[in-house]
C-alpha cells in the first residue's frame, strides 16, 4: 500500500536520488533557472523554496542546514546574500514552473523552473557592422 507517499523516486535508488536532488536545487540557487524534466522540476521545487526559506531567517543555523544540504559554499552565500533578502516580504512561493516542449530525443516532458522576479529577457540581436569596402587589391 502507498499510504502517505508523496514523492516520486525517479527511477533511482534512495542514495542516487538524494545526490541528484542536492545537485539540482544547488545549481538552481546557484543560476536562479533552470531547464530540466518536468518530474525533476516539481521534486526540486519544494526542497529549493525551503533552502530560501532558511536564507530569510538569516541565522548562524540556518546557514549551517543550508551548507549541510548544498553542495557548493558559493551558492550558499549567493542564497543567503542575494536570493534571502529578495524574498524577506514574500510569505511563499519563491518558484515558478513553466512546462516547455518536448525533448526530441526520448519525448520527455520538459521545464523550466525559474525563481520568481527573474522573468525570461530576450536576447536583441546585435546588428553587424558593414566594414567599409575594402581597398582595391
């Protein structure tokens, strides 16, 4: 019986999943969005607003919890430095989960997962500059 489970395990083993998780919500933190699989979107959701939720209580402790679970000391300090302070007066609901198309290769569903206030900017185009014609060889 599956009383009360609500993860899902991804196709992997206890140990295997932990690490996989760990390395996403880090490199989440780290890049602030991020393009994965729609199932490795939605179990890494709750695990990075809960890593902002200790950055907005700012503590000794929490940074501790943060590093424990983290795997780079870098992004730990963008959490707490950057990402913490951003979020200070919103009670929830740091993340945003955009589903994208397709992947061509295997057809799984994708996402982007992204924090909130970091909305998609689209890149201009630079123009080239005409060199000017070159002199008569």
């Amino acid at each position: 019986m599956r009383h009360q489970v609500k993860k899902g395990n991804l196709g992997r083993n206890t140990a295997h999943r932990r690490a996989l998780l760990r390395n996403l919500v880090t490199s989440f933190l780290e890049k602030e969005r991020m393009r994965t699989t729609l199932a490795k979107a939605r179990e890494t959701r709750p695990l990075a607003e809960k890593m902002i939720t200790l950055a907005k209580r700012n503590t000794l402790h929490a940074r501790r919890q943060a590093l424990a679970y983290m795997t780079k000391e870098a992004a730990v300090k963008k959490l707490f430095e950057d990402i913490g302070p951003r979020f200070t007066e919103r009670p929830g609901g740091y993340t945003r989960i955009v589903k994208l198309d397709r992947r061509s290769g295997d057809g799984a569903a994708m996402a982007m997962i992204e924090l909130v206030g970091t909305e998609f900017k689209a890149k201009t185009k630079k123009k080239k500059e005409k060199k000017p014609a070159a002199a008569a060889k």
